[in-house]
C-alpha cells in the first residue's frame, strides 16, 4: 500500500496493481479514489504511479557486474603486409559467397586457394590481423581442413577469443597442430600446465618438451597415465611417433597390457617400428615359422605357411584377431605377423639377399600378393627407403605386374618414405608411362610446388589429353591439383593452351571449349598464387 499526496492536493493510498489496472483501463472506466472518497483524475494517478515507481526502484538491491574477460595474450609476430591483409580478407570474403551453377568457369576459385595462403604466412612467421579472427575461425568451424592452417595462423588471441564463443570451441579441442608452442623452459610452468590445462594445450606442451627432450615428455606422461582417459591415451601416446628410439620401449612395452584396444594397437605398432625391441624379435620368430626359403629344384622360391591361430601372446603383440569381412583368418594373421617383422630378418633369412632380389622371387601357392602388401607395410611403418624401391619397381612396369604391389594407395605410402627429390622423378616416370588417371594418389604425395621434370609431364599429360578432344571432367581432380600444386612459373607455358583447339575426328563435341575455359581457369590461378605469394614477401604494412 501506497499513500502519496499529489499535485492537486489529494492523498492516495492504492497498491501497485490498481495503480497499472486504472492506468490500462482508463481512469474513467477504473477510476482512482483518494483517502477521502474524492476521485483522482489522470494527472493524480500518474503523480502517484511515478513516486510508486521511484520506490519500488529504491527497494532493489544493485546486481553484481559481470567480471570482464581477461585481456588477450600479446602477439610477438609481426603484422601482415597490407596487400597480403587485403587478400586475405578478399579469401575469406569468397568463401561465404553464394556460388551458382558456373562457379568454376575461369576464373579462380578463391576458397581452395585458403590452405595455401595460410601454409605461406606461416613461413613467414606473420601474426592474423586482429579484426580478421572471427572470420577465420568461422571458416575453420565450416571447414575442418583448415583448421591445423588457421589456428597456427590465429595463435594465442585466436584461441583466446575462441574460448569466449561456443561457435569456436572446436579451436581448445584441437589437436597441436594448430595450437602455438608453449614454452618449456619453467619446469614448473610445465607440470602446472599439463597438470591444469587443457586438452589441446596439453597435447601442444607434450609435443613442445618431446622435441626437446624425449625422455622428459615421456616421464612427464608416466605422472598422469592412469587416470587418462583412453581416448586422450591414445592421443598422447600417438605423440611418441616424433623422436621415437629405444628408449621408449620400457613404456610402450607396459601399455601392451592397457584395458584399451586401441592404446595397445598403437603401443604395438610402435614396437614395430624399433627393430631392436622385443616385440619386434617375437614378432620376427613368429614370421620367420610362416615364410621360408624352398630350394626345391634348385631354384630359391618362397614358401608360405600362415598361421593356425591367433594365441593370447600373439593379441597381447597387437595381433587382432578377428580379421575384416572378407578377409580368412589365416591371411590375416599372416599379414600382421610379416608387417611387425624387422625387414633386415629376411635378408639374414634369404642368404643376404637384398630386398629387390628378394621381391622378384617367385612365391608358393598366391601368396605372394599377401606377402608383398604385408612388406609394404612393414617399409612404410620401419621407414626403409630401399625397400620402398624395391616394391615399387620401376615407374614404368605395367601395373598389374610390377615386383611388389599394384595398390596406387600403397604405392603413395611408399613414395612419402622416399626423398621428394627422389620421389618427384618416380612420379613424374609414372605419368609418363601411365598417363594421369592413375596418378591422382600419387601426386598428393609429392612436395608442393612441382616444378622440374614433374611439373613438365603433368603439364604435357594434359596436353595429350586435350590434343586427343576428350572431356576435362575426368582430369577434374588433377586439374585442381595442378591449381593449387604447379609451380606458378608454368603459367607463360601454360598460356598457349588456353586456346580452343580443333576438334579432332571422334572427340566428345565441345570439349575443345572446355578445356580452353580449364585452362584458362589454371593460368588464372597460377598467376594470383605468384601474387600472393609476391605481397606475402613485401617489407612492411605499406
């Protein structure tokens, strides 16, 4: 209840809830009466209705502020160019914009062309500008690709603002790739942030000290084990891969016997990969049962005799039991028995056979294709170049018959263990034989750009493929990668083909148009990378 005196005089007592009902219905319909029955008039009734208000605001007490984020983390790089912050933003720009049916056409397609810019600022050691980092976080939450590129990119204000949007919460999730270093030099800044941090940041910390020290990543690992999560396990034992050596067997020998499947996977795996471990010596003891040398008729042949089953040491040796559908258990079994093997054991096994002698040798009873995918593993997990060689063969041999496998998946595997130089020519021989088709896999493993004998026979392929009036849909995939992969110094050569050729006899009608508007489209794009990669160069922000 209210008693209040109002201009006229008049005093009114009334509750709150008739004042707002004769102010809704009018005073005239509700009428507001004062002490002495005399009725108020509107003027009376918002008299009383203010010093009502001014009350009840009175009687409240002050909410307590919401505490403002801490300030963001400095930033020590140095700031773009300002030709390359425009660029960026027109990237960023182009990868909201709608697209219509005649995106491509030939004119650059800017939204492939991110990852890339991102890779080169990150050479330089640039820092993101400050007003560009909600848009790259959002086009990292669009595209998953991206994300590794743009938080380097972003570095420590970007995952600072990230952590003030749900939208970004992907950025503290994500793997050390794309988190900035920490620093390693306080050992106790160190325990406190593997003890307290975040996932992310922790995986990035594990990462950093392992560079420094192995020894030292490992047993700040051993201090928190078990009570890691399995998946975070997983994921921190994957960390071991960088700088692996003898002196993580003892730690990756106890986790053969953690309760996760996929911990005790990886911990196998890399036992593997050290030839000198334990594992590796059971894991040879058990293949060489199982793969021989069959001098019968006097020619040396290999004899295989896979397994019969899959013992409780074999799974404790990372041996899975339980083979895909459509693979027999015995081939199975094989396969990973022969993978975890130490190579060096067949050459002692063989007579000192080097490894291309001993992958021409004929093999009993089919299965040499299952020996040969099981020592391409092994080539790739142990890093051996001179079996990679000797499995791929030359790059010229017809697929189905080379001396290891026909697989183009494995074939790239092998490629990654080879010096780039090395690897470019086996590719480039490769297209040179086989044409482009089958080369898509391959090329992805090939250092960027391609330039020398490489760049030249994609370039030629192409142009065997044009001369021969076939559609480029097909090159579609190659078409892109030469886009983003051929050094941009090809596109004078390039230009001349970017005119309509004849149509030959037999050629699909209109593809002459086509590739002249592909070709068109990859000249473009090789001459904007030269500019961005000239304004990425620039001294200053001018």
């Amino acid at each position: 209840m209210s008693t209040i005196v109002t201009t006229a005089g008049v005093t009114v007592s009334a509750p709150w809830e008739d004042l707002v009902t004769s102010a809704l219905l009018g005073t005239d319909r509700r009428p507001l009466r004062g002490d002495d029955g005399t009725v108020t008039g509107p003027a009376a009734l918002l008299d009383t209705a203010a010093v009502h208000t001014v009350r009840r605001r009175a009687a409240l007490r002050p909410a307590t502020g919401a505490a403002p984020p801490a300030p963001a983390p400095a930033d020590p790089r140095p700031p773009l160019p300002a030709a390359a912050r425009r660029r960026l933003a027109q990237l960023l720009a182009d990868r909201s914009a709608p697209s219509g049916g005649g995106r491509r056409g030939s004119a650059p397609d800017l939204t492939e062309l991110i990852p890339q810019w991102l890779a080169a600022a990150g050479a330089h050691g640039y820092r993101a500008p400050a007003e560009l980092l909600p848009a790259l976080l959002d086009a990292a939450r669009a595209r998953t690709d991206l994300r590794p590129g743009v938080l380097a990119f972003a570095g420590p204000r970007g995952l600072w603002l990230a952590g003030l949007n749900p939208e970004w919460r992907f950025a503290l999730r994500a793997s050390s790739r794309g988190a900035q270093r920490p620093a390693t030099a306080d050992p106790e800044a160190v325990r406190r942030l593997w003890d307290e941090g975040l996932f992310a940041e922790r995986v990035a910390l594990l990462g950093a000290v392992r560079e420094q020290d192995p020894g030292a990543a490992r047993s700040l690992l051993a201090t928190t084990w078990p009570t890691e999560r399995a998946e975070d396990r997983l994921m921190f034992l994957d960390s071991l891969r960088s700088g692996l050596s003898a002196a993580d067997e003892a730690f990756l020998e106890e986790s053969l016997a953690d309760r996760s499947r996929n911990v005790r996977s990886t911990a196998a795996e890399l036992l593997s990969a050290l030839p000198g471990s334990a594992l590796a010596r059971r894991m040879a003891a058990r293949a060489t049962t199982c793969v021989n040398p069959d001098r019968t008729g006097g020619a040396v042949s290999v004899a295989v005799e896979a397994p019969h089953e899959c013992d409780a040491a074999m799974q404790r040796d990372g041996v899975v039991p339980v083979p895909p559908s459509g693979r027999g258990e015995r081939s199975w079994w094989l396969g990973q028995l022969v993978e975890s093997a130490p190579l060096g054991v067949w050459r002692e096994r063989f007579g000192g056979r080097t490894a291309h002698e001993l992958v021409s040798l004929p093999v009993a009873d089919g299965w040499a294709g299952e020996l040969h995918a099981a020592w391409c593993r092994a080539a790739v997990r142990q890093r051996d170049p001179d079996w990679a060689r000797a499995l791929l063969g030359a790059p010229s041999s017809p697929l189905a018959s080379g001396p290891g496998t026909a697989s183009l998946a494995e074939r790239s595997k092998l490629l990654a263990t080879l010096p780039p130089p090395e690897r470019a020519l086996w590719v480039a021989g490769f297209i040179a034989a086989h044409g482009l088709s089958e080369a898509f896999q391959l090329l992805g493993v090939c250092s960027v750009p391609w330039d020398g004998p490489l760049g030249r026979s994609v370039v030629d392929a192409l142009d065997i493929a044009r001369d021969a009036g076939s559609y480029p849909w097909s090159f579609s995939g190659v078409m892109g990668l030469a886009e983003r992969c051929l050094n941009p110094a090809e596109a004078d050569r390039l230009a001349v083909l970017t005119t309509t050729p004849d149509e030959p006899e037999g050629a699909s009608p209109g593809a002459g148009g086509y590739w002249s508007e592909a070709f068109q489209r990859l000249v473009s794009t090789l001459r904007l990378r030269a500019a961005m990669d000239a304004e990425l160069a620039q001294d200053g922000t001018g």
